[in-house]
C-alpha cells in the first residue's frame, strides 16, 4: 500500500514538472507568464549575487598563503590559528 502511494506522489510531481515546463515552452505565451519569468531570472541573479562574494571569502579563508598568492592547498590551519589567538575553548 506504501509503495503504490509513493507512486502515486511520483507521478503527480512528474505531472506537475510537466505542466510547469508545458506553461513556459507551450506557443501560448502572454505578458504574466513573461513577466514571471523575468522575475524568476532576476532572482538567479540577485542570489548570485550575494553568494559569490561569500563563497569567494570563504574560499581564501581556507587558503594557507593568504589573498594575491596562488593557493596550493586548502586548510583549516587559518581557522585553529585563529582560534588559538583569540583564547577560544578547544
């Protein structure tokens, strides 16, 4: 009984992806269905955005040479170093 409902919940998601692709690649298109999508791209955006500058700080937070130099490895070194600095409990 669990299996055939699992299947059941599969395939109402399949139909809803196929609706939802359906309604942005069908020949009917109008003015909301553009502006949703303009919406949608200009969030992508916006998340990239503000996630780029902090995954490129942490990047060079786990960088052992520090900003400017070609990093040859990856580490946690900075953060223990850090830590040991500022007397935080081990």
């Amino acid at each position: 009984m669990w299996e055939s409902g699992r299947r059941s919940g599969l395939r109402a998601s399949q139909a809803y992806y196929f609706r939802l692709i359906h309604k942005f690649m069908g020949k009917s298109w109008d003015r909301s269905q553009s502006l949703e999508l303009l919406s949608f791209i200009l969030l992508l955006v916006g998340a990239a955005l503000v996630l780029l500058p902090l995954a490129a700080v942490f990047w060079v937070s786990l960088s052992p040479s520090g900003v400017g130099v070609k990093a040859t490895g990856l580490t946690f070194g900075n953060y223990q170093e850090a830590w040991r600095r500022g007397n935080f409990l081990l």
